[in-house]
C-alpha cells in the first residue's frame, strides 16, 4: 500500500511489548512516513515498555510524574506529526500516563510491598 488507509481505520495508541504504536487493517510499514518520524514512533514504542513493572505488572511502574508527563507530551507531538505526514485524521487511543501513587511505598520496600 503507497497511500493512506482508509478514514477512520488508522489508531494510535500503546501496547506493551509490541513494538508500535500504530494500528491498523493496512500494511503499516508502508505508510508514507518519514524516517524520522518511523524512528521516533519506534523509540515511543520503547519508551512505553521501560514506563512499566516486568516483574510484576500489577505492582508501580518507575516513573515518577515528571517523566510521565514529558513521555505524554512526546506521544501528543508524535500523533500531530502522523496526522500531518499522512495528511488525514487518526483515531486518538493514547492514554496518558502518571505516576502511580504507590511508587514511593513501592521503592521503600519492593518486596514487602502491597496494595
């Protein structure tokens, strides 16, 4: 596919682990987006993965709220650049992320932590 998917079709939103951040019934590597943008997606991808708690998912995540809201506003730019470089409109499913307020508890004692 050389084009834009169809209306109302392309998503943006964030998947643990899956390495994008675009979603769609189309090729999406084949979407007419720049290598800079690509990478920045990529790095976004990556970024939402080292926000999270691998060994126990349930449990806080690293971030305090400084980094979330710099990774939040990161996301806001990046989905304004993929509707500018595709030059249609993509469904926004990004929800923002906080730090979780068990994070101090959390890093006090990860091992006798609970909620």
């Amino acid at each position: 596919m050389a084009g834009p998917v169809p209306p109302g079709e392309l998503r943006f939103a964030f998947d643990a682990g899956s390495g994008t951040v675009l979603w769609g019934p189309a090729d999406l590597a084949a979407l007419p987006l720049s290598d800079g943008l690509r990478a920045e997606l990529a790095s976004l991808a990556a970024q939402y993965d080292e926000s999270l708690n691998w060994d126990y998912p349930p449990d806080p995540g690293p971030w305090r709220e400084a980094r979330c809201a710099r990774f939040n506003a990161d996301a806001r730019d990046a989905l304004e650049r993929v509707r500018a470089e595709l030059g249609q409109e993509v469904e926004d499913g990004f929800v923002e992320l906080h730090e979780d307020p068990d994070l101090g508890r959390y890093l006090a004692d990860p091992k006798g932590f609970e909620r």
